[in-house]
C-alpha cells in the first residue's frame, strides 16, 4: 500500500507576517522614474540620519572629553596652607597612596622638630639680642615672627636670662650635624642646604667648635644608599611647554636681582621620588630571615637618625619646658606654636624609635614647595565618576608667583588660600610687609585677572583655629589694621569683617560680575572639616565647570 503523502501547507509570505517588511516594500505598479525618486529620497533620509547620528556621537565624545579633565590651581602666599590641601585632597581620594608614603613623612618631621629647637637656641643665644629685627626675620619662619606697632620691644633685648642655656647648647650639639644631614638627604645634590635656615647665629658654629670632645649623646650617620644611582631625585621645575618666553625673561631677571644681593632663593625637590627613597623597604636589604621574609626595621640600622633625637629626647622636653625659656620666647614676641611643622609638645611620641607617622603628622609637615607639585585622581563613584582632577600646588613666594600665569590658560578653577591669623606678621621677603595686606593685594591681582574672568574662583580663609587662640590670648586686631576700628575683637566679628573685606575686593575688580564667589572658613589640618569641604568644592567646581560650557 503506498504511503500516504504529508502535505504542508504553503508557505506565508513573510510580508503577510512582517509589517515592517511589508512597509518597506516598494508600492505595486511603480514605474520606473517613481522607483528612481523613491530610491533618491531614501538615500537622502539616509543621509539626514547618519548626519545625526554622526552629532550625537560628536556630543558624547565632546561631553566626554570635557568632563574627562578638571584642573584645579591652589594659589596663596608661602605657608598659605596650599600643600596641607594637596595632602587633604589626596588622603580624601588617594587614601591607600597616602597612607603607604606616610613612612616617608618621618624624615621631614625629623627635621621640622630639629628646627624648632634650633629657633629656641638661637633665639636664646645672648649674643642675638645685639642683632636688629631684620636678622630675627631672616632668621626665624615667617609664621614665627610676631610684629609690634613699636617696634622691637625693650623686653627684648633687656628680658629673661637662661641660666642653662650653655648646658642645652653643649647637650644638643648633635642636631648640628643631624640638621645639616637631613637637609642634604631631602635636597637635590646641586642645591645650597635649600631647607637649612640660613647663616646661623655665631656662638652656633663657635659653641660646636668648642665642645667638639664633649661627651654627649652619639649622632649616628643617616645612611643614603636608599637613593635610587646613589643621588637624590631632581627639583621640580616649571614644565618648558608651560612657560612663555617672557616668563623665562622674568624668571632670569629676578634670578639677577637675587644674586646681585647675596640672597640665593631656596628649594626644596617635592617629588614622589624622594618619598620612594624614604619608604620602609626602598634600601635593599635582606631578610632578617630567610623563612619568614621579616624586613629589618629602620629602628634596628644604627645610621638612622631616629637614635640621635632618641637620645636628645629628655634635653629637648627640658628645654621646651624650662618656664625661663618660655618667658624668653614670649618676650621676643616667637610664637613657634604658630608655625608649620610645629611638633614641640610631642618630643616624646615623635623620637620614639619605632614612630610612624599619623595623618595629622603628615599634614602638619613642612617642606618648602617650589616649582609646582602636581596630583592626579579620579572619583569611582557618585556623579562626578570618571572624572580626572589635576591639582596644582604652586610656589607662593614672591619670586616664584610669576610661574602661575602659563598655567592660567588651562585652569578650571582656583582654590585661593588666605591664612588669616597671620594680622600681625611680616613676609620673609619682605620684612616691611604685613602677611594679611600681602594676601590682600595678591587677592586683587587674581580677581582681576581677565584670563581668570569666567574661571570658578573658591576662597578659603585659612587658619581659623590660629586665630580663634591667639584673639583668645588677647592680642587686638586694630593694633595691625587701624580699619578695623573699635568693633569687638571677637572671633565672630572679625571674621565676617575679613570675609566682607575679600569679598568686596572681588566685586569690585572681578571683570566678570555674573562670577559667584564661594568663601569657606577653613583650617586645613582638620581632616574632617575639610574632608567635607572639599566634597562641597568638588561639586561648585564641576557645576561650575559645566555651567560655563553651556551643558547644563
């Protein structure tokens, strides 16, 4: 019996089941010239379409690319507070990064506290009191020098005695040394003892001569072999693309003026170079033990000069303490607790032998910024994801502010320190000059600046905790600025007189009135409070940012 044949019923067409197909078709009975239209209006839709498309994905990429970079220049006088807010910026984003190069800190820290103690010796010195104000300007940190409405006050020069100051002099002689080989480990070969504190007072070298035999705590070598070919990383210098051939002429002539006074300008290299050399493990050591790989710690290599400051520790405790050394301070108007790199009252915590630097340590290191420091970061996360900030740490001293122009080309916006606690201190330059008036008319300058007209502009007046001590102690603001009058001399009155007195220097030199100006109260070695301001800037910023190109 044959089989039976399966028929299948005859395929739909596809059109029946496609409509989008269907509508493609070509309409039934087209002639030839409507077919040779339809064709031609196709290709032109077509090409309407990627035009389009083409557009969009112009838009994206240009949103892309300006979103991709904002680049942000920390301005401000020298000790401002402007590498305390790169720090800032980098524990808040970078916080791994900082806290593996926090080890490195130590070495600086050394030398800040051996500094302090090399102020309080000089300043204790009876031969000093024969030198005249200028002297004590050059040579104390600027942050250090108080100004009086009279001058120099006779306490002064007819004030306290130390009765161990000859004891202190012969017991800590060892820093001499430690100071001068921390300065040549953090320095470029080429450069001058650039973070040394300049020609010191006479009975210093005399007084180390003298007592060369004296039995005294040891001062062990620090070691260099950390530096990588033996030698320490370069000094920065202003990128060459950066700089304009009249930048160069200005940078020589000042370069000429230095010279022609017998003053040369110092420098200290920031670079991650140097922190790389004083990162626990950059010597090449090997293991203490071959089965549990345990690196030697630096307290075990005796070159390290973590043994000498142990063992001038309770020297310098007592000469910090002695009531006559403080009297002594006081009347020669030194307040070292205003200073950078102020670490007197923990001699004890800081010399310890296995000490390793805190956040607030690193933030309240100094090492003198020249040149400019750069740091790069990018947030993962919130709306500002995938954008790469740049921030630029440059120089504030005044031979040195003539390299911020190449780099208001590019700029987005501008974080302008102004410390103003500093009423009643003078400029190291320039002991003529009142810091506060100082940050005033570099203020203007900047305000004013028609590169800088559509640039977002973010003011922090700085050190707010410096000031709320030292109105506490009872020094008058109307004493340094006679403008203030007799208003309370309050931290709450003064305050809001210095932000109204920027804030009118704005409005009436910004050559862009539509400009807002966003000021903060700030005191930069708060982590917490200026973690949140930086969040709060971060954002003015990028608004800003977008605001000026049209995006929103």
């Amino acid at each position: 019996m044959p089989k039976a044949k399966h028929e299948h019923p005859p395929a739909r067409r596809r059109t029946l089941s496609d409509p989008l197909a269907a509508a493609l078709l070509p309409p039934p009975n087209e002639s030839p010239i409507e077919r040779e239209l339809r064709l031609k209006a196709e290709i032109d839709a077509k090409k309407v379409s990627d035009s389009i498309d083409d557009m969009i994905r112009q838009e994206r990429n240009d949103r892309k690319k300006s979103r991709a970079e904002v680049n942000v220049l920390l301005l401000g006088q020298s000790e401002s507070g402007k590498s305390t807010t790169l720090k800032q910026f980098q524990l808040l984003h970078s916080p791994s990064a900082f806290h593996a190069e926090r080890i490195a800190w130590r070495a600086v820290i050394y030398l800040n506290l051996v500094r302090s103690i090399r102020r309080i010796l000089d300043a204790l010195e009876p031969e000093s009191d024969a030198f005249d104000d200028h002297d004590d300007v050059d040579t104390y940190e600027t942050a250090a020098v108080i100004i009086t409405s009279s001058g120099r006050p006779p306490s002064a020069i007819l004030g306290t005695r130390v009765s161990n100051y000859d004891s202190y002099r012969r017991r800590l002689e060892p820093l001499v040394e430690l100071e001068e080989r921390l300065t040549r480990l953090l320095s470029a070969p080429e450069e001058d003892e650039p973070t040394h504190l300049g020609p010191s007072r006479p009975g210093w070298d005399q007084y180390s001569t003298m007592h060369s035999n004296d039995n005294g705590p040891m001062s062990p070598r620090f070691a260099t072999h950390g530096f990588p070919n033996g030698r320490p990383a370069p000094t920065i210098t202003i990128p060459q693309k950066k700089q304009s051939s009249s930048t160069i002429s200005r940078t020589r002539s000042n370069q000429a003026i230095s010279s022609s006074n017998g003053v040369k300008e110092v420098e200290v290299h920031i670079s991650k170079n140097w922190k790389r050399a004083f990162t626990l493990g950059s010597k090449s050591k090997s293991p203490k033990s071959a089965h549990s790989g345990e690196i030697e710690g630096w307290w075990e290599d005796p070159d390290d000069p973590v043994h000498t400051l142990n063992a001038c520790a309770p020297v310098m405790q007592e000469l910090w303490r002695d009531p006559q050394v403080r009297k002594r301070l006081q009347e020669k108007r030194l307040r070292l607790e205003e200073s950078s790199g102020f670490y007197l009252d923990e001699i004890p915590r800081i010399t310890a032998k296995k000490y390793i630097p805190t956040d607030p340590d690193v933030l309240k290191a100094r090492l003198k910024t020249t040149g400019v420091v750069e740091h790069t970061f990018s947030i993962s996360s919130g709306s500002n994801r995938g954008v790469e900030w740049r921030i630029y740490d440059v120089g504030g001293s005044r031979n040195q502010r003539q390299a911020w122009a190449p780099y208001f080309e590019d700029v987005n916006a501008i974080i302008f320190l102004a410390p103003i606690s500093v009423f009643d201190q003078v400029l190291a330059e320039d002991s003529h000059v009142n810091r506060l008036e100082d940050s005033l008319v570099l203020w203007k300058s900047v305000v004013s600046n028609k590169l800088l007209s559509n640039v977002n502009i973010v003011l922090f007046l700085n050190k707010v905790d410096l000031l709320q001590a030292k109105l506490e102690a009872g020094v008058k603001l109307n004493h340094y600025m006679i403008s203030y009058g007799d208003r309370p001399n309050d931290y709450e009155h003064i305050s809001k007189y210095f932000r109204n007195k920027f804030g009118v220097i704005h409005q009436s030199y910004t050559p862009n009135k539509e400009r807002e100006l966003y000021i903060h109260f700030t005191a930069v070695t708060d982590t917490r409070r200026t973690a949140t301001i930086i969040s709060t800037v971060r954002d003015i910023i990028i608004k800003g940012n977008l605001r000026n190109m049209r995006l929103v």
